[in-house]
DNA sequence: TTGAAAGCGCTACCAC
DNA sequence: GTGGTAGCGCTTTCAA
C-alpha cells in the first residue's frame, strides 16, 4: 500500500506538490503535475480516502436508510439514489430497518460514527427522525412518508391527489361500494392515501360503511387478510382500492381462494405498479409512483443542504424543502364497470356448476 | 462535535483511558469505566470511526458490487449480506455496475480509495476481477456467476444441476420438444444452465434442433424476443425453459401478444423464483435460487477472509472457497404434460398412457 | 511555485 | 492500572 510520500520521493517532489497535483491545483508546474501522475500510475496509487476524510472532515458518503430492500418500490428508489450520489462522487452505505424502529436507531447510530455527511431515511412509524439530537449529527431527507406532525425535509408522492385521482377513476366506472384496505395511519402516505380516497368519495356523495374500511399495515399477510374480510361481507364491495403493492399481492391472493374473479366480480385499484404489474392475469390497474425521481431528487436535495453546511455548521436557519410528487395512474384490466359484471358473474355461476 | 480529548477532560482522566473503555480494555477500573462512561452519554458522544480506521487500517466496511439493484434476485442477496453484515460489526457500500464493465471498474477503484475491507461482486461479462491487480488490493468474493476460467472465491447456485433437474421434470411431463432461453454463454450461470439442459436432453435421447436454442441475455427484452422466434416455428416446441426472471417476464409477453396459452398449448419453466410467482396466471412453475443464503454466505466467506487476512496481508497462499448451493424446482401450474394439449398427436398421448 | 511541518481523532506503545 | 505521546495518510498554512 503505497502512499503520498512513496509518489512524492518517486516523483522527486514534496507531499505538498503530489497533494497539490491529487486535488487539480492549478498553481502546480505542468512539468511536475505530469511527473507526478506518472509515479502514481507506475505504483497503482489511490489516496487514501480515510486519511483524507479525517483531515478535511467530509467522507463523501451518505448514508441510506430504508424499510426493506425487497420492497420493487425501494429498489427503484435506491437506483436513483445511487445514480445521483454516483455521479457527484459520494457513495452509499445501505441500512436496512426492516421497519423497526430500534434497528433504526442502531443505523442512525452507527452512521454517526462513522461520520456520513448526511442522511435518507425511510422513516418507521416511531422513527428517531422526530428527535431533534438526530438533527444535530447530520442533516436527513425523509422520503416516502413522513410521521405525523414531522416538519423537515422529505420528499414523496403526492399521495392525497394519487389516491384522489385514482378512486375517482373507480367512481367513474360507476362504482358506489368501494372498499379500501389502508396502510399505518400513523405515517403520512397511510394516511394521506386514506384521505385522498375520502375526498373523492365524499364529493359524489358515495358513502363509506365502516366495513368497508379495513386497516392493513402495507404487508402483504395484512392485505390477504383484508381482502377476505371485504368480500365475505354480506354484500362485498364491487370495487377495492389497496394502499400498497405487497397488499395488493394478498389482495389477489384472498381473491384467488374465494374463487372471486377481477374484474368480473371486483375491480382492483392498487397502489405502486411494479415491473411486473402488466403481466398479472388480468393486467394491474395501478397508480404508478415516479420512483426513481424520488432517489435522484431525494439525493439532490441532501446535496444541496451538503453545500449549504459546509461552512456554517448544522445551520438550522436554514429553509426546509418538501417536495411532493406526482404520481400516474394506469389503467389497464382489473378495474372495469360494475354493470357488466353482473352479466359476467351470472355466466360464472352457470359455468361454475356445469364444471 | 466532541473528541475522545473532551471526554477525558470531563471524566478526569487520560484519553488513553477513554480509548481504554472504548475498547473494553479489561485492564481499566470499573470506577474509571463508570464515570467515562458518564462522561460519553452526557456529551452524546460518537467515537470517530474514520479516525479510528485511520489509525486500525481497517474500516469495517465491504464494498458490493451487483448488477442491478432492481432485480428481485439480487435485492434478496443484499439481505442477506446487509444482515450477516450488520450483525458482524460491518457496513456495506451499495453499488450498481449496471452490468456496465467499466463502471464495475471505476467502483472498484472508488471502493479501494475508500479502503474498505474486502469486496463482493456480481462480475459483468468482461470482468475486471480477472486481473491480478484488482485481487492485489482487497479480498474478492465472487456472487452468483464467475467468468469463464476463473479461479477465485465464489458462491453461487449449482446451475448445472438446477437446469438438469427442471428438465428432467419437463421430460417427465412427457415433452420432447423443448425449447430454451439462455443467457450470456461468456458467465457461468448461462452456460451451466444451458449444460444442465443439455445433459438431460442428451440422456433421454431428446434432440435440440438449432432452432431451439435462443441465444438471450439476461435481460427482459430478449426473452420477449426470443419467445416470439420460438413460438412461430413451424413446429414450435411444447415446452420452454428461461434460464431467469426477467427473461421469463418477456417470454409471458410474448406468449400474450401471440395468444398463446400457457400450459395448455406451451410449458413454461422459469428460472429464479420470485415473491410474485405464485400470482401470475398460471402461477409459475420456477427453480428457486436460495438467495438470502448466497448473501450471507458470501458475506460469510469474506469475513473469514478477512479475518485471516488480518495480519499477513493480502495472503496468496489460503485456499480458494468455492461454494455452491442447491437450488429447489417449484412446481406450479405452467408446466403440464403435452398430451392433454393435444389429443390429435397420437405418440405423445400412448407415452402420456405409458406413464 | 515549492516545501516543511502542524494537526485531524484515534490507538498502542512505553514509562511510571 | 494509568497517562504521555508518536504516528496512521492526508491537507493546509506559512515561510522560503
């Protein structure tokens, strides 16, 4: 492991010069910038990054931390996050909470000693993020959700109008018995979800039974159970509108035991599309969140807050960004109009007894 | 931010006291322990760990190098490296090469700049974990496919046994006509998986027309094109293994746009298993890579790396671990046997009764 | 324009 | 047992 004297004696210079060659300092002689990159070539020499960091008091790393890398939604996230950080020379540390709190903590902890410049966080619903001595080790950007009552920066989808939008698209389908299977309450796209759906609901005087309004918690075992509830009612609703992509999956699931077709029987709205949306039989109606923007963006506005602190310490003066997102609704096969499948299920029902 | 000097001055003792707790010297007092211990929690105090790696020449930290962060395969191998990981006093930095192999080659160099401990890495098709030089710098463990002819730690599925033993069960159905996908001849896990194939094929006496070997990549695309160049053979084949996800979501497309059913008029077996298998229509019958366990197997192997790497260097002279785990054929319904397809095709059938 | 030297926060050696 | 201190590899001031 070569370092800075090795090239400097090689090249014949002081550590000062090859320093000054290592960080494009224009007041270096041509000549000596082009001895000293040939000593560096000649003994594969890479600075050392840890020695650097601990003199200029910057690693150049962020670190990420988020609810669970299996998640499709996540790993979109990230790629964006890892592209950005990429190109502006910063790397990432990957932190998986696995949605538990204290696992956050721990994260939280651990990036702090190792003195990360700054922070992502996927917040857990009793998220550290809300205690101002984690704001005062490194500046954080929420995305996805925030908890309730959170001011700071974040980024996510504007979940009220996407959830507004996308019962409305089941509204205008003619749909009047709308079940939704919601995400924690307690976290801002739970609950914004929830509220954008009551709003469109409200406006066309459709009602919502308290049955129909099932609580899940955006795992998939949540939205199986769900979905069993909702469509063993006595009179199931004719259309469903599940808050996340892994409940969706229960959703079907649920459906696929009871023998309940979508759309025929129940039209299906779900939350997140996923490359894998339009292969499902039928074909995902979706709200598509714009994912990879979120981690480009996400990790932009860390960057920026980076470079506002670079002086200044932690300035708390400075102005908090929120930026939401639009999101997309795709409407492909699950969802259709409610009148036709009366027609249909009749056809099933026949079909059913013939087999 | 405070430094170990703050704490010894508040505690009332000598830094190297500090450092002595911080490090569970047994040698320092409990009293002592107890009142640095004070002293840490009231200033929230966070040892430096970069000051720390400086001084150790040890920054426990791993670099991963994968292929795309998007691909269910891989998000589950992260898992399982990120937890054997974290529970091991390490972290992990993300990166993703995109398969792109000059990017592979720019993290590498990025990650030895960083000093970290050791490496994992999904190598691209021309890989820079060939060269001497790269495995000069840090241990490398190699996940899921190694170039042809490499000699290095690697941990990955055993592909050849996987393929055979999904087409014996093909065979078994009663299929003679069958077709594949591959991926990249150049990795191993293409060309294993095309040889495990073959190795059935050969021991049944079933031919493999030219026609019915697609040379794919990997990536979604090709599988939705080589699916469409299979299926419009004059005599198309009964069956179709794709050697992995992505390729086996293109070949679903394809099958679509041609309304060709699965598995009445053609057999699918799909190479990787996925959270979303089993929702598919006809849910897929698939070879189930053991991906959480590759992750933290590997992570496993590095740690022993490097734990004996500790004192000597980069030491030439341990023995290469090469590992590779068993994979489990999931049957499901989009492989059936070819005879209940086609009552007119007389041989099939008399085999079918034969079985 | 170049070089000598101090010092980032920590560990580990050595003296007491 | 405890403390003083050199030094990890780098950057940066200051003097030449």
């Amino acid at each position: 492991m070569y370092t800075i004297r090795d090239i400097a004696r090689l090249a014949a210079v002081s550590v000062a010069t090859v320093s000054g060659v290592l960080n494009n300092k224009p007041t270096v002689k041509p000549a000596l910038v082009d001895r000293v990159k040939k000593a560096m070539d000649a003994l594969d020499y890479h600075p050392d990054q840890v020695a650097r960091s601990l003199r200029v008091r910057r690693t150049c790393t962020v670190g990420m931390v988020i609810a669970d890398v299996t998640n499709p939604f996540f790993t979109d996230v990230i790629r964006g996050v890892e592209k950005e950080a990429q190109s502006n020379g910063y790397s990432v540390i990957l932190c998986d909470s696995n949605e538990d709190p204290t696992l956050e903590r721990n994260y939280l902890s651990m990036l702090f000693s190792r003195r990360v410049d700054g922070v992502l966080l996927v917040p857990t619903s009793s998220t550290s993020a809300q205690e101002s001595r984690i704001h005062k080790r490194f500046p954080i950007v929420l995305i996805d959700r925030v908890p309730l009552g959170f001011t700071g920066d974040a980024i996510m989808t504007d979940n009220f109008s996407a959830a507004y939008d996308g019962t409305r698209h089941l509204i205008d389908l003619g749909h009047r018995q709308i079940g939704i299977i919601t995400g924690h309450l307690n976290l801002s796209n739970g609950l914004d979800r929830l509220e954008g759906f009551r709003k469109a609901l409200q406006e066309e005087n459709v009602a919502l039974p308290d049955k129909y309004l099932q609580q899940g918690d955006f795992q998939l075992e949540s939205g199986y159970r769900c979905g069993l509830k909702l469509m063993q009612l006595p009179i199931p609703p004719t259309a469903i509108f599940s808050c996340n992509n892994k409940m969706t999956l229960g959703l079907m699931r649920a459906l696929g035991e009871l023998h309940v077709h979508c759309p025929e029987a129940v039209s299906i709205l779900g939350f997140d599309d996923f490359e894998w949306s339009a292969y499902f039989t039928p074909r995902l109606t979706t709200i598509a969140q714009p994912t990879y923007e979120m981690g480009r963006q996400a990790m932009q506005i860390l960057l920026r807050k980076l470079q506002s602190t670079k002086n200044d310490g932690l300035s708390e003066g400075s102005r908090v960004t929120v930026v939401k997102l639009k999101a997309e609704l795709r409407v492909r096969d699950s969802t259709t109009s409610p009148a036709t499948r009366r027609d249909m299920q009749k056809e099933n029902a026949a079909i059913e007894i013939i087999n």
